[in-house]
C-alpha cells in the first residue's frame, strides 16, 4: 500500500479517464493539489449522467444548479485540459511515469466555436420529422433526452456543456456522408467549421491514472416481457427523467409518449435487469430515484397522481433516505411489494397492465398510463477496453475487480478507478472513490506537485487611483445571436454619447481571440481604466474578460458585463425595438456600476500545512497515513488508550481473503511507524481556534500536560458505536447477543463443538423506528455475512433471519442469494407486528408473525442475533459545537452537501469521514478516509491560501458596532470588537475573510451601511438600479429604427 | 432540447392587453447569481420569449437584497420589483435566500407605508434548470404591474 517507497521517477501530471462527475472531482483535486490534469472523455463534453438528471434525492435539489459551477471551474482551470472525443490507446511505463497514447475522433469544429448555436438551426438534418415511411430519413435522436426528442447532425449536446462547442455527427453530417450541403460551415460567422480534421494521436505523459469511466443503464429489452421498445408508454427511468427537467423535451411537462397526455396513473417497476440470475446484484441506487421520480411527479402533475412502485425490498440505505421514503409514503405513493411478471398493453387506449401476486398470494390486476422500468446500472460498455490497455481485472458484468481494504486501487500500481465502474454506486460514493483515488495517486506524486502547472505572467498592472473613470464599451453581435435582434451599431452609437465613455465599438464574436487582442490594444491606448463588454452572461464569460483586461495592465475587478444575449435578443426575438432599448439600458446601467468598481486583489494569508485528526479507528488512521505519506505532519488523536476503534471487534469480511484484524494490525504498526504522524492516545480536545490555514488546537493526552498544536486543517473521524439494545431480552438472557457478539463467537476456536442448534437473527434493532428513524445501513451486510459463516462452521445449525426489508444492496445481493441457497430462511416481519422472545426451558422461543402465511410462527432458538443500530457518540454534540459545524437530525456529523461534497463540511478547512458522517463498512469507510485526505491536500497544497476578493468589508465610520450582522452570517465570519476610544467604549464588528463567502447578508442586514461586500456595495447595486430608472428624456438619441444592415450582419 | 426550439413553440400566453393600464412598465429584478441568474440565461440559451419590460441586477444571493434597495427602486420609479432566489434548500451560501424570504415580510409591510400596491414586489424562487419557470415569472410580474396604474413616483 505504501508507494512512497518507489523512488522512481514522478511526473506531475495526472490522467482522469471518463468527464463525470467522479472525473471532474478527480480533476480538480488533482489541479487543486498542483497536478496537471489531463481530463478525456469518450464523448463531446464532460458531464456524464448527472447533467441528465433533474434533481436529486434526498434533498430534491437541483443536479444543474449544484454542477454547473463545477463545469464552469473546469472550462477556466488553467491546469485542466479537457480532451474530449478522446480515448485511451495504449499506456506504456510505470507508477510514476506513464506515456499514455490517446486517440481523438474529429470534432470537425475547433477553438473558434463560441457556442453561438447559429450552425445547429442551419442543419437540414435538425429539420426532419419522424415517419413511416422506412424511406425517408429519420431525425437523430438526442441523447441528452434519451431519444425524447431529436437534434441536428451539429449539436451541442446541452446547454451547459463543457467544452460549449458544437460538434458534428459524422453518422448523419450530409456533408461527410455526401459531400454536399455545408450549410452549417456558411452560417458560422466565427470560421469555427473544419471538416478538414482527422483522428489525431496524441500522447501524454502522466504520474498516475485514474478511471471513472462510468456507467450505463442496463437496456430493459433483457425483459422482453416488459414490452419495453414495443408499448409506447414504457419507459426507463432516465426518460422519465427527462420528462421532469425543465430543460427536457416537454420543458419540464410529463406528458407520455403515445398520445402526450399527463398521465394520472404511473407506476415504477424496480429492479429491471438487476438482482436476476444473470446480474445478481442490486444496483444501489433505484429504489431512491423511483421515489424521488414519484415525488417530483406529484409535484408536476397533482398530489392526487397515482405513484405505485413494486419492489421487493425497498433499499433505503443512506443518510437520509429511510425518512425520504416516508416522507414519500405520507405523500401518498405507494409501495407494493412483488416481482412483476409481465407488463401487457391495451391496444385501444395504450394503457400499460400488468397482473401481479401480491403478498397475501391472491392475483391483482391493474392499469396505469405510464410505466417507468427502474432499469439498473452496468460499467460502461466503452470500459471493457480498459482491460487491455491498463490491464485492470474485470468481473463477468465489466465491474473493475478491487480488494478488501483497497477500495479505489485499481490492481495496477499508479491506476485508481472510482465510480459504479467497481460497483454500482450513488454520487456522493462517487465523489468520495474519486477523490481518494486522488489521495492515493498524491501518495506517489507528492515530490512532483507544482512542477508541470501553468505559472501565468502579467504585466504590472496600471495605477488607477484618483482617475476619473475612462471606459471602453465593447458590444458583442455574437454572430447574428444579438445582432440580428438588437441593433448593435445604434448601441454603440448610445454608448458612445454616455459620460466617462471614451471607447465603444462593436465586435462579431467579443469572446474570440482577435476581440480580445482588440480590447488589449484599446486598453492601452486610449488609456481605458474600466471596460464594459455587452454580450453574453458573465457567468461563463466574465473570467475570460477578467483575464484579458488584467493581461492589458488593468486590475481585472475594473469589468463589468451587460448580458445583452441570453437575457436579450434570445428572449426577446420578435420585438427588435424594445429589445434594443433594453440593450441600451443594460450598458447604462453597467456603466453606472463601472464607475463605482475599484481594484480588488486577493489576499494571501499563510498556511499552516499540519492537520489534526481527530479519532483514531479506521478512518482517522487511513486518512492520517496518506497524508503523512504526502509529506503533511498529522496529529491524530484517540480519545481511547489504544488505536483501533470498531475494527477491533471484526472478525472476518465477506471475502474469505480479508482479515480485519490483520489488516488493522498492519495500518497501526504503520501510523506508528510513520515520523509525519504524532499520535495523541487518551486524548482530549479540550479547544479549537481559528478558521481554515490557521486553527490552533489545545489537546490533553492521558498523563500528559495539555499541549498545543498548529494546523491547517481538521479531519473528523470520531466513529460510531454499536448501539445496546434494550428489547428482546438482550441482557438479560446469555443467548441473546449482538451481530459483533456473534461475529466475536463465530471467531473462537470452540464455535464448531458447540454449534447451536438454531440462531435466529433480528433486523432493525433500534434502526428505523421513531426514535431513530436512519437505516444503519451495513446490519443486513453483516447478518448475511455472519450466517454465511455460521453454515461454513456448522452446516448443520439452522439460520433464520426475520427482516423488514434485506438491504444488501451492491455486491453484497450475491452474498444474500448464496446464503439463501445455503438454507438460511429469510423471513419478513412486519414493522408494526414485531418477534417476541421468551425464555422457555432454558431455550429461547422467538414468535414472529408471517405475513404471508398470516400466522404465528414459533422458533425455538439456542442463539438470538441482534442487528443492533450503529448510533453516533453522544459527545459529537460537544466537538460539533467546538468545531461549529452541524449534526444531523439523528447526532451524525452533517456535510456540506449530500451529493457533491460529501466529505466537506461548510466550514472551510473540516472534513469528515466513517461512521462519523453515517454507519458504513470498512472499504466505505477507508474511500471516505482517503477522499477527505485529498480535500486536506487541495486545501493545504500552497504555501498560502488565496482569499476571495469579493469578500465583505466594513465600513469604519459607518459602523456603529450594533451587530445586527453577526448572528445572520451563515459562516461565522463576523465578529463584535470592542475597545477604548478617548475614555469611552466603542464598538465596531469585524470580518475574518478567510471565512467570508461574500454572500452580503450582512450589507442586508445593516442599517447603517456599515459593512458590504466588495463589487456588490449598495452604491454600485443601486447606481445600476438608477440607471435603470433614468428617465427616457436623459436618453440622449432618439428611439431609432434598427440599423437594416445591422440585423443582417 | 433546447436548440430545436423555437419560439412559437415555447411562447406563452400573454396577459389581456384591454385590463392594462400601465401598457410599458419597468421592472427591476435582483436576481441570485448560482441558481435565478443562470435559469434566466436558460430561458434565453431555450429561447423562451418573455415582455422586454425587466431589467435584471445580478447580485450574489437573494439575502444580499438590502430591504431599502427595493424601496429605493419603487421609489423612484421602478414599477416593479422582483427578487428571485434559488429554492429553500439549493442557497448557495447555505440559508441567505430564507433570509430574503424573512426580509421580503418586513419590505411588504413598508409598502404599505409608501402608499405603493403589494403587486408592486415580489419573492420567487427559480433554480438553474427552471428557465421556464424564469420566463413565466417575468410573464406574471410584468402582467401584474401592467394592470396598475404606472408608479406614481415616477417622473418625467
């Protein structure tokens, strides 16, 4: 596992194979820790099947919204190359240095492309509509809305694709498949269009290599009893996705397919092409997207909609998904438990039925509107080419083949995969195996970081304060996208009579490279000190201006943008006039701001590089020894005499190779053999101070005096303990035990001589009930594991298992099959209708009520088995509040979001990970362990940190210390000073910017203007309102006709 | 998707133009830069049509509205005001948009105090991926403020 211990060469470059979201987190911890990242993707952009979701459980919150500023990081990241259409031929090389031949497929439009769109109304091929006729061409179905709706032979396959370039489909392009047409290559004003290109070899040299190539659906036509492809109103869950986005093909309207009605009745059939005798896992994720589907559907179409779902056990795992799913039952959608066997059509209506045996053995038949397949995930067919060219061991599925307690190791030293590439997995996994794959890969390339990424050089920059504001105004015609509405020339010529404006002109394409050597050379010689550029959204174009100005000597805060296009001429077409007024008004009003900018830099405040770990079970040392493998100096403190934690009492995995204890005994002689690593055993935190780069921790360990330790940064490991139940006569009787009490037993030498007769496990033992309402997640893991065991010493014992729901979800579903065939009886109890146990004769007698059957079984029992709750330490509340940081509701520590940073805490500088953050199994717990490492490593890469410019800043005289502010900050990033002035108290509050986010809750909240945040003061906010507000009779040219040789520009 | 759209297709239905009486009213609309700025370049990048009547002020998050700045804007003449935040849930900066919706109570109360109608104001959330829902908001504000009459405190 120690890769330090190589001393070949290291190359500071990395390669993410595969652009979604696991791929972009890799890339830009890679790029955060001062590797160069070479991210390719088989496809035109990066995105993966993220951007094709609506929302996402279990917060419902928008997937666009929460990566779509990922998306834009990337595309600016200066040590970020995103090459698409691109895939991996041949690796040459070692961990450490690899040469990695790459080919590209033509994209047939290079650099120039501004995303303008111009070419995709231009393609005849955009233009055709489905028939009949076998004849006639088809329309090309479009991915991103899995075939709902069709697209041109140039696209781009979603609006915010990264890179935002069209490309062209060489299958359907009537010029490369003619040689006629070339209507896209007349319509693109930027010179963009290069069917001239060619598959392009390109090779790469990189230290290490990580795989996130993704994953499919499995295709529903491996049922063919489900009709999918022949009944119009069966679809797979992506579709039915689709169907909700508001960027989908009905804007957001679920309509189904046949007749585009709204559906009033639907139902969600689960497990589709997984957890069958051909694909005997559970894809982890379905039962959760059927009933966030179900939810929304309610949501868009009326409370009143049908939503049935039919499971068999509904997988409610993770944080936060057992209260999801009652919150979906109180919704009204309902659960039906069974497999159902065939779906049929009503060939009259195209109604979907379907005949099922529900649990109390009696046929039931129903309709529905529509039916959803939960189809389930499998690797990415592309992936199956990895097996030869990284030599990565694949399972019968494609599933990459990874060992016990190396979660993210791909099997080739230098090669880490992450994703449902090794298991079918949800995001938040995702993310976690994608940056500890990073931290595993920073193990090997720690001596190499900073040597490859780009150091940019600018000019001095030129002195502007005390100047009267100079702007140049330059209005963008973005192709014809805002010229052909707005008339550009009549805005330049409004421009140019404003006050301070020097400068205006109109450039085709602002964004291109001969605009920006233009504005360069303006800059200088008209001496411009503030420039507005009226085109498109700052919000993907305002860093690439930034950019150009600070190229030209200009402090790049000195730029404000007018979004005359998407908020324009796209939103206003039909009304040339009113859309041209407004353009004007916009310049005006960024003008009226501009005037009001003043240069902004960025404070860098040092760094402390040690990190204090706190906890030392699995997760605090797996995260402690890849950092000090790094090179960072850790303090890892255990409140416990001795290492360890829960690890301690595992006795065994499912895999026969994997031995906990042997396991546990290697990485505590290594922390202890580690000189980066101090380790503070019966420690306690007694306080913790400061923010991110600079905390200061106070600890006591057991016999020593308190010590105080620097750090940069914290990683919570605290764990989770086994919860002691209090029903079923644990405690009371020798013969009930917990599933860690067995496992104890199962691993003594005597099991076999005294092999009970029967075990009757328990499920749900203080997990999913009113007090604590969370699945503990790994209890039918460890029940399965342990009964496989139990028929592996003593094949003769009698294994009964009474569930709610069997959620052994991923590749444990093989485990629960096996023990099924093992002769383990598998039996559901009802939530309502719990076992009992007694105590008869010395013997234990477990009634439970069978639902099927609706009778009462009696077992007579040598052993009960307990699957006891994973609860959180109770002193979380304590360190919680030292550190500032949030709980769940039931005592977890709390993230700073569910999905995409799930190792963070909102608080900048702590981390998280194991059963801390919610109960998990080892391998879970050492990617999480590793994946906070990275977000360490990213935070502490640099010698000093670099602050937001845009942070508050208060206002000396105006602030009368009343600290309205300080309690509504949501960082904590205000304070209240008092001192002494002339023999008087004075009060004042302050703000610690390498806290502040720069929201301006606190410009909200003060009624004195005492405090704003920097390029969004009031003034400047309510000079652009005032602007707007200006009367027509300021306007100094009349309302003009629009230019007719403009629009046709 | 979005490219094919046109806007015929994607227009929807204006307000009945005989119940206006202001007919070309401004609108201000402060709008959170990660989820309501963004669905507002949606609608444009989905070429959803909407009344030339809003003229739209990026600011970081809703909770950065200062309660004046809208008071100020109808005071001198705006017709209207619209704050859009990113839904309870999705704010960028953990709670500001529930801020804004804490403050939106006390500006409705000051409108009074101004003598200017409730239509005159309002608090909407629209994430990233609603430009629809973008598009119809401006649809029902800029309907709204027409049926009033023009802001009295507007001048020249």
């Amino acid at each position: 596992m120690n890769s330090s211990e190589n001393h070949g060469k290291r190359v500071g470059a990395a390669l993410v194979v595969g652009g979604g979201i696991g791929g972009m987190q890799a890339a830009l911890d890679f790029a955060a820790a001062g590797i160069k990242v070479y991210l390719i993707d088989r496809g035109p952009c990066i995105g993966g099947v993220m951007a094709q979701l609506d929302k996402t459980f279990p917060t419902n919150d928008c997937a666009m919204c929460t990566m779509a500023p990922r998306l834009v990081e990337i595309s600016r990241h200066k040590d970020i190359e995103i090459i698409p259409l691109a895939e991996v031929e041949k690796v040459e090389g070692q961990a450490g240095d690899f040469a990695v031949a790459l080919r590209r497929r033509p994209r047939y439009v290079n650099e120039k492309c501004t995303g303008c769109g111009a070419c995709l109304a231009a393609c005849p091929v955009g233009k055709l509509k489905p028939s009949d006729d076998p004849k006639k061409p088809q329309p090309i179905p479009d991915e991103y809305n899995e075939g709902l709706s069709f697209r041109p032979a140039i696209y781009i396959p979603y609006p915010q694709a990264v890179p935002n370039y069209a490309v062209v489909d060489p299958e359907r392009c009537l010029h490369l498949k003619t040689g006629k047409c070339k209507l896209c290559l007349k319509s693109c004003q930027a010179g963009a269009i290069d069917f001239a290109q060619k598959d392009e070899a390109v090779s790469v040299n990189v230290g290490a290599i990580v795989v996130a190539p993704g994953y499919k659906l499995i295709d529903p036509k491996v049922k063919p009893d489900y009709g999918y492809g022949a009944y119009k109103n069966v679809i797979t869950a992506l579709e039915f996705e689709r169907l909700l986005s508001a960027s989908g093909p009905y804007l957001g309207k679920v309509l189904r397919p046949s007749d585009k009605a709204e559906p009033k009745r639907i139902a969600f059939i689960q497990c589709v092409g997984s957890r069958d005798s051909e694909r005997d896992y559970c894809s982890a994720v379905c039962c959760m997207y059927a009933t966030k589907e179900a939810l929304l559907a309610k949501e868009h179409l009326s409370p009143d909609l049908q939503c049935d779902i039919y499971f068999m056990d509904l997988r409610a795992f993770s944080k936060g998904f057992e209260e999801y799913y009652n919150r979906a039952k109180a919704h009204g959608v309902r659960y039906i438990r069974c497999r159902v066997p065939k779906l049929g059509e009503d060939p009259a209506t195209r109604d979907v039925t379907l005949t099922y045996l529900g649990e109390d053995e009696t046929k039931h038949e129903a309709a529905y509107d529509l039916v959803v397949l939960s189809a389930g995930l499998r690797p990415n067919p592309s992936s199956a080419a990895l097996k030869g060219t990284l030599g990565l061991e694949l399972d019968q599925h494609g599933f990459c083949v990874t060992r016990p307690f190396a979660p993210v190791d791909a099997g080739r030293e230098g090669v880490f995969v992450a994703g449902v590439f090794t298991e079918p997995k949800d995001i938040p996994e995702t993310v976690i195996q994608a940056s500890g794959s990073v931290s595993r890969a920073m193990e090997l390339l720690s001596p190499a970081k900073g040597e490859l990424i780009a150091n940019k050089a600018y000019p001095p920059e030129t002195e502007v304060a005390g100047q009267e504001p100079r702007a140049g105004v330059f209005i963008c015609h973005c192709g014809t996208n805002i010229a052909s509405v707005v008339a550009v020339q009549d805005v330049v010529a409004y421009a140019r009579s404003l006050p301070n404006v020097v400068h205006a002109e109109n450039v085709l394409y602002a964004c291109a490279n001969d605009s920006q050597e233009k504005i360069k050379k303006t800059i200088v010689d008209k001496k411009l000190n503030r420039v507005v550029v009226a085109a498109c959204t700052p919000r993907t174009h305002e860093p690439l201006f930034r950019n150009t100005i600070r190229e030209a000597g200009l402090n790049p805060y000195l730029f404000e943008m007018a979004n005359i296009r998407d908020q324009c001429s796209w939103v206003h077409m039909g009304e040339p006039l009113p859309a041209t007024r407004k353009a004007k008004d916009l310049v005006r009003m960024a003008l009226a701001k501009s005037r009001l900018l003043e240069p902004l830099y960025k404070k860098h405040v040092p760094i402390q590089k040690g990190v204090l770990v706190i906890g030392g079970g699995l997760a605090g040392m797996t995260a402690a020894l890849t950092l000090a493998r790094q090179g960072f100096k850790v303090h890892l403190a255990e409140r416990d005499g001795a290492l360890g934690g829960m690890l301690r009492r595992s006795r065994f995995l499912f895999e026969p190779e994997a031995d906990p204890q042997k396991h546990l005994a290697e990485v505590v002689a290594a922390v202890k053999a580690q000189k980066n690593i101090t380790v503070h055993t019966g420690a306690v935190i007694e306080a913790i101070d400061g923010f991110v780069g600079n905390f200061k921790t106070r600890l006591s360990a057991a016999g020593q005096p308190a010590v105080e330790v620097p750090h940069g940064a914290i990683i919570v490991a605290t764990g989770a303990r086994e919860f002691q139940p209090e029903e079923y006569l644990y405690g009371r009787h020798a013969g009930v035990l917990t599933q860690l009490q067995l496992e104890e037993r199962l691993a003594a030498a005597d099991w076999r001589s005294k092999a009970p007769r029967t075990v009757v496990m328990i499920q749900c033992v203080g997990s999913r009930d009113e007090k604590r309402p969370n699945c503990s997640r790994v209890c039918c893991g460890a029940a399965v594991k342990n009964a496989l065991k139990i028929k592996e010493l003593s094949p003769e014992t009698n294994v009964y298992v009474l569930f709610r729901d069997v959620r052994t979800y991923g590749f444990k579903e093989t485990y629960y099959t096996r023990a099924r065939q093992q002769g383990v009886v598998f039996a559901r109890y009802d939530e309502n209708r719990k076992p009992r146990v007694a105590e008869r004769g010395g013997r234990l007698a477990v009634t439970t009520y069978e639902p099927i059957a609706r009778t009462e079984a009696v077992i007579e029992a040598d052993l009960v088995v307990l699957a006891a709750a994973t609860v959180p330490h109770p002193e979380n509340k304590d360190l919680a509040q030292m550190l500032k940081v949030p709980l769940d509701p039931n005592g977890f520590f709390l993230e700073a979001h569910m999905k995409l940073r799930p190792v963070d805490f909102a608080t900048d500088g702590i981390f998280l990970c194991g059963t801390a953050h919610f109960p998990k199994t080892a391998d879970e717990t050492i990617a999480q362990s590793l994946g906070a490492a990275a977000r360490v490593a990213a935070t502490l890469a640099k010698d000093t940190m670099e602050l937001e410019a845009n942070v508050s800043q208060v206002l000396d005289d105006s602030c009368d210390g009343c600290a309205y502010c300080v309690d509504p900050c949501p960082y904590k990033a205000v304070t209240l000073l008092e001192y002494m002035r002339e023999g008087a108290i004075k009060k004042i509050v302050e703000v610690n910017e390498s806290l502040c986010k720069g929201c301006g809750v606190c410009q909200a909240t003060c009624p004195k203007k005492g405090i704003a945040v920097r390029g969004f003061r009031l003034e400047q906010i309510s000079a652009m309102a005032e602007a707007a507000l200006a009367p027509a009779s300021l306007d100094p040219t009349p309302e003009p006709e629009p230019a007719k040789e403009e629009v046709a520009n | 998707m979005t490219q094919q759209s046109t806007p015929s297709a994607t227009c929807l239905p204006a307000g009945e133009a005989s119940d206006f009486q202001n007919p070309d009213p401004l609108v201000i609309a402060f709008c959170c830069n990660w989820c309501s700025y963004t669905g507002a370049d949606l609608a444009g990048t989905s070429r959803l049509q909407y009344p030339p009547n809003a003229r739209i002020i990026r600011v970081m998050c809703s909770g950065m509205v200062h309660p004046n700045m809208v008071i100020d804007a109808l005071t001198k003449g705006a017709d209207g005001v619209l704050i859009c935040g990113c839904h309870p849930g999705d704010c960028h900066y953990i709670d500001g948009n529930l801020k804004a919706e804490k403050r939106a109570e006390a500006i409705k109360l000051m409108l009074e105090d101004f003598g200017l109608e409730p239509e005159r104001f309002r608090l909407e959330w629209v994430s990233a991926s609603e430009g629809p829902r973008f598009a119809a908001v401006m649809q029902e504000m800029i309907d709204g403020v027409k049926r009033l009459p023009p802001s009295s405190y507007k001048t020249g």
